[in-house]
C-alpha cells in the first residue's frame, strides 16, 4: 500500500462518485477503480459498497478513512519538517556594507564561518547608507556596516572599528618633497571627496576638520566612488582625504602624507535586527565579536 492509495480513497469517500474523484484526480476512472480494488484486497477489507446508482462506505470504509486522513496529515508534517531541516543547511547571510567593511573586516570573519559553517551562502552588496538602512528595515538585510550609529527600537547598533582617514596627493605634486604637512600648506589645493549622498558622514568630518583648522582649499570635488576619487588624484589633477583601506587599491603615482594636525578616524558600525536574527546572522556576530574583541550587547531593555 502506498500514500497515494489513500489519497485516491479519500477522495473517493469525500466525492461518493468514482467519475468525480477520477476528474479531480485527473486520472482515468477505470485506473482509479482498479486502485481501490487493490487497496482493497491489500487489507482485505471492503470499503465501498458500489452499485450503478450510488457509492457508500461501509462500516470498515468509515473507520478507515478517518485513519487514512491522520496518516495523510502526518506524512504532509514529516515532508514539510524535512524539507525545513534541509533549508536549514543552506542558510544565507545577506549583509551591506561600505568599502572599508570589506577589507578590514570581512577578510577575517567570512573564513571562519566557511569553515564551521561550509553551507552557508553568504551575500554581500555595496550599497549607499541610506539604501542600507532602507533594506535593513525591509527585511532585505541582516547586517549592515555603516559610517554612522543607527539604532533604535528594533534596531542594533555596535561599533566595530575606527578607520584613519588619510591625505594623498599625486607624486609630481610639489609637496610631496615634504615628509609631512602643515594645515597651512593645504590653502589653495584641489580636494576630492566621496560625495555626501554616498557617504554623509565621511563628507561631514572632512568639511568639519577643514572648518575647524581653517583649512581654504581651492575648490572641493565630490565624485560618486573611491575609484573615481583614486583617480582623480592618479591624473593629477587633485588631493584627496579618503579612509586609510584605499591604500590597498592605489597606485605608484600617488603618495600619502601625514598632516601635523592628524585627520580624524572614521567609525565603522555594525547595525542588525535585535529580534529573531537568523541563525546565520548570529553565527556572524559570535564571530566578529570574538575576532573585534567586541562586547555583546544587551538587546532589550528590562
């Protein structure tokens, strides 16, 4: 006897009519016959009494069918729990993040989790801060990485890092013969930063050190990307303020230099769901906190 000997019989007994069963079975009414004869003589009971005008259960069918639809529901519940079991094993991690997170920290948190967790597919995206916080809100994300503490009722926020933020130029520019610059020798020069609808609070403490040191640079670029920031001080045709990480991704043509007043560092915050996170999202907060050296949050208020 198989699962689908008692679908046919339940539907049956529910149709009182081997056509109608066959139509909505979408099987051929002697083949439907023929299962419930096999069903039959496989118990050795008779379930049907059939004449030409009607179908009824018997005393045995009656009994049987109640039975057949608890089997019925148990086996659905073993499918459906299964199948859970198996999603399980392929969890996934949807994380943002802005560029400095994918160098400095990813690198030592998504190694570990391949090892102790080969299954999970993890998937990054580089977006702006205010889609972050959108897709976070939506559900769309686990984890994001942002330049600024996002936190509220629902949402967790922990610092993670400081990333320096550094000052580069292009190597034939004159002041590169100095090993380091004073705040007045910026006066006059090109400036290229990350734009504020990019990076608000990256723009913000650039323009604010400039503010308050009086720094009067020529004219301030904003471009949409690091890349293009990079480039721009490649070509010549600018300075630039960028986080330290960028380093990884410069040329031989441009040339970093400290400041006699040091440029400000940059916070990388981590924000993520304080209820009902992911299995793979807690997986990745044990890790980075562990790696970071990061203390665990109390998420909800007592």
């Amino acid at each position: 006897m198989e699962l689908r000997h008692l679908r046919y019989f339940i539907t049956v007994a529910e149709e009182l009519s081997f056509s109608k069963a066959a139509l909505k079975l979408h099987t051929a009414q002697p083949s439907l016959s023929q299962q419930i004869k096999d069903l039959e003589d496989d118990i050795g009971v008779q379930l049907f009494y059939r004449t030409k005008r009607k179908v009824e259960l018997t005393e045995e069918g009656l009994v049987f069918l109640e039975q057949a639809r608890l089997t019925l529901t148990q086996a659905d519940k073993a499918i459906t729990m299964a199948r859970q079991v198996a999603a399980a094993k392929v969890q996934c991690l949807r994380i943002g993040f802005v560029p400095s997170a994918e160098i400095r920290i990813f690198p030592y948190i998504f190694p570990r989790l391949r090892i102790k967790t080969p299954k999970l597919q993890i998937n990054t995206l580089n977006l702006k801060e205010s889609d972050q916080i959108a897709e976070l809100k939506k559900g769309d994300l686990d984890i994001i990485f942002i330049n600024q503490d996002f936190q509220n009722e629902y949402f967790a926020s922990q610092l993670v890092l400081k990333e320096p933020l550094i000052f580069i130029l292009p190597k034939q520019h004159p002041l590169v013969e100095f090993n380091a610059l004073n705040i007045e020798q910026l006066n006059g020069l090109e400036l290229t930063i990350l734009s504020h609808k990019i990076s608000q609070p990256l723009a913000q403490t650039i323009l604010k050190y400039s503010d308050q040191h009086q720094i009067k640079f020529k004219s301030v670029h904003e471009t949409n990307t690091i890349a293009e920031c990079i480039q721009a001080v490649h070509s010549g045709l600018s300075c630039a303020i960028l986080p330290s990480y960028m380093q990884a991704l410069a040329t031989d043509q441009i040339v970093v230099r400290p400041l006699n007043y040091p440029l400000p560092s940059l916070d990388v915050f981590m924000s993520f769901h304080r209820t009902s996170p992911s299995q793979a999202a807690e997986q990745f907060l044990e890790e980075i906190r562990q790696v970071f050296e990061l203390e665990q949050l109390a998420l909800y208020a007592s």
